[in-house]
C-alpha cells in the first residue's frame, strides 16, 4: 500500500492509473478536490478494490493521521500543491496553506507513523515528495542546464512555495532522519493536463476558435516531458533512489513557447483542419507577458540517467502527437472540465467522505 496526496490532479491521476497498471499495489488517494482535481480521471478505476479514494486536505492533520495508522503505507508519494504560476500571481495565499504549511503538516504526520513503526517497516519507508524545476529560478541563453548542484532562486510565488516545500522535506532529513526522496521535474504535458496550462489550453482554445494568447515574445523557453515519462521517474527513484537526495527530471526538450504553440496548430491542421482552409496560426494572439516571467528552463537529467538507468520513453514528436490526439479524442472531458459540470457529477458520485473509486 502507499499513499499518494493529489491524487486526482493532472500528474497524480496519471501516476495512479499507471501505477495500477505496472505495480498492482493498494493506493490510497488523498485529494482536496480543489478546482484542479478531477474524479472523472480516475473513472476507470470505479470499482477496483485497490484504489481507495479519500477527498481531504494534506493539512488536516487527524485526517493523515488516521489514514496513515488505518492504512500503514509503505510509502507517500506528495504530487497535492496548487500548480499554476497565474493563479499564484492572482492570488498567493491558497499557495502558502498547502504548499508549504500543507507539505509540513503531511511531513510532520509522516514523521511520526514512521519513528512508531516496527524496525524492518521503518527501514523500508520512503516520503516521495514531487517537485519543479521552476525552483531553481531562470538561466539565460547560454547557461548549462539546472543541474541538482544549482542554487534556488525561485521567482514567482508559486515557485517560492515550492522550495519552501522542498526546503522543509530536506531538513525534515537532516534533522529527523525522515527517509524522503525529491525529484525536480520539468514541464510535463499529456492526457487530463487542465486548459488552464499552456498545451491543452492552445489546444482547447483552438477548436473552440478562440485566441491563442501567447505571452511577450513567445521566445521564454520550457524543457517539455511526456507526463508518464515523469511518472516512471518518480517510479524509479521510489524503488532506488539515495536517501536525502535529489533527482532532476526532464525530456532534454527545451523549446520556445511560439514553437510550441506552432506544433500544436500544425498538429491540429492535420488531424482536425478548420473548415474554413486556414490553419489554426491566424488564431495566435500576442498578449502582454507575465509578471516576474521566467526566461528559460533546462534540466540537466544525467543523475538519474546514470545512477537509477531512468530515460524517457517519449519524444516530444510523439508526445505532443498523443496529446493532441487524446485531446480531441476526449471532448467530454475538456466540456466537464470547462463548464465545471464534473463538479456536480464529483457531488452526485461521491458523496461520503471515503468512497472506492
Ligand atoms: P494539478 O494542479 O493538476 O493537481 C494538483 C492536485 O492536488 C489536485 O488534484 C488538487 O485537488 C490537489 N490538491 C491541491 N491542494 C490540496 C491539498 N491541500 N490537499 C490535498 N490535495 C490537494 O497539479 P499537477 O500539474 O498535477 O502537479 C502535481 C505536482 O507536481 C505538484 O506538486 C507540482 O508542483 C508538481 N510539478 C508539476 C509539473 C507540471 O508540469 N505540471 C512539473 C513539475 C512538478
Ligand atoms: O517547469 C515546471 C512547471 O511547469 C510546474 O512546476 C508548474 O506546476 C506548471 O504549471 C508549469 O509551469 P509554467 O508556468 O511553465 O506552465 P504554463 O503552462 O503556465 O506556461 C508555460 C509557458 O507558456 C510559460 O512560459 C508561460 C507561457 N504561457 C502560458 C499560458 C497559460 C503563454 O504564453 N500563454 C498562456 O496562455
């Protein structure tokens, strides 16, 4: 059994099917639900017995508690945060409470079930807690790529919560000898990615024939990694990774934005042509940038290349070809997602506290 927290958000429900996929180990989901998190994601999972679903807050601190005596994981992988650099602009605070007083609390509560358990169970335990490059602030053009050496400089508040994350997990280590493990991704896409986030908001945006709005110049760069290439590194570090230490993550896929943006259109020109004959360019739309905008990201991959034999599966060709094409494979969940219908089928399914999804 382990015990994953965000469980139904982007990367958490794509770790949880694929983990059930591979593992056929118990998991225990702990979800707040909070405008990012998604039941409708995990659908496939309505009635397997493996997966227990538990809507919660990581900073409920009885609720953990009791999860964790009921429960008795062997691990807690942390993917709960808010996620989005916007809305951390927008509106700090809800940043601040789960990420960081959130993470500490869980951490705390980890602590404890892990000092009261028996010598081998204690041996074996492990605290995944999942983190961003963004943490490691921004490089200019010609800087070697973020490597786990690289000071923290974080920008927004989004990327301060996280290292303020990553900062406590570290000393909850050094301290207390609390057995955790960080891996430091870089920008992940795929299926279930909410149109809040560049890729599925260019393509939701583009069938819809609304604007696509690029910010500044187009020209910041992100390093782009297919989402179950990340959830096979966090797989692989769990199994293997060094206590206390950290591991970087990535596609070795820098790439501008506009160039992003550029692919998906061309994708869309392909596989869904606008009736009109034009391609889906005409739609992009040069917006004002965003505040404190970091210029570059590039994660340096070679330590958990080298130490735990991790490569991704995916280019990004392939990748953002999948992803375009589960996009449009999956209008229903892009409508939910969008009219926030999925809210009231959350409410209708899962009414008790603790269901089995
Ligand atoms: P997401 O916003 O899609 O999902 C977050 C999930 O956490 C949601 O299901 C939400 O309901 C849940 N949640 C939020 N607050 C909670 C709380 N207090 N208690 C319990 N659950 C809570 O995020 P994501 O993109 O899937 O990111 C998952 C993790 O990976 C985050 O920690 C993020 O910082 C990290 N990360 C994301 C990326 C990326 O590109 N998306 C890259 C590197 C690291
Ligand atoms: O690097 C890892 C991080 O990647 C994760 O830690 C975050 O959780 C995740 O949200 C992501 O952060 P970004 O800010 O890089 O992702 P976002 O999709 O919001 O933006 C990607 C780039 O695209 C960024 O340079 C801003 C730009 N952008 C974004 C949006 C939403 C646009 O130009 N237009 C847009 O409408």
């Amino acid at each position: 059994m382990i015990l994953v927290s965000g469980g139904a958000g982007f990367i958490g429900a794509n770790f949880v099917l694929d983990w059930l996929a591979t593992c056929d180990e118990p998991v225990v989901n702990l979800d707040k639900l909070t405008y990012a998190g998604n039941l409708h994601n995990l659908e496939s999972l309505q009635g397997d017995a493996r997966h227990i679903f538990v809507q919660g807050d990581i900073g409920d601190s009885a609720l953990v508690q009791r999860l964790l005596a009921e429960h008795r994981p062997r691990a807690i992988v942390n993917f709960a945060a808010e996620s989005h650099v916007d809305r951390s602009i927008h509106g700090p605070e809800d940043f601040i409470q789960t990420n960081v007083v959130g993470t500490f609390r869980l951490l705390e509560a980890a602590r404890h079930y892990w000092q009261a358990l028996p010598a081998a169970e204690k041996e074996a335990f492990r605290f995944l807690h999942v983190s961003t490059d963004e943490v490691y602030g921004t490089l200019s053009a010609e800087a070697p790529a973020f490597t786990e050496a690289h000071c923290y400089e974080p920008n927004s508040p989004y990327s301060a919560s996280k290292a303020a994350s990553d900062h406590l997990v570290r000393a909850w280590h050094h301290t207390y000898g609390l057995p955790v493990l960080t891996t430091n991704c870089s920008n992940n896409y795929g299926p279930y990615h909410f149109p809040e986030k560049l890729i599925p908001l260019m393509i939701v945006n583009a069938l819809a024939g609304k604007n696509l709005p690029v910010y500044g110049d187009g020209m910041q760069i992100r390093d782009w990694l297919y989402v179950k290439d990340h959830c096979s590194a966090i797989r692989r570090v769990l199994q293997a990774g060094q206590l206390g230490e950290t591991y970087n993550v990535g596609g070795w896929n820098e790439k501008p934005n506009i160039d992003i943006v550029n692919t998906v259109c061309a994708l869309l020109d392909e596989l869904r042509p606008r009736s009109d004959g034009q391609s889906y360019r005409a739609q992009i739309t040069y917006v004002q940038d965003r505040p404190g905008h970091d210029r570059r990201y590039a994660i340096d991959a070679r330590k958990i290349e080298r130490e735990l034999g991790w490569k991704p599966a995916e280019t990004f060709d392939s990748g953002i070809r999948k992803t375009v094409q589960w996009y449009l494979d999956h209008p229903e969940w892009v409508g939910q997602v969008q009219s926030g219908a999925y809210r009231e089928w959350v409410q209708k399914q899962y009414q008790a506290a603790e269901a089995t999804a």
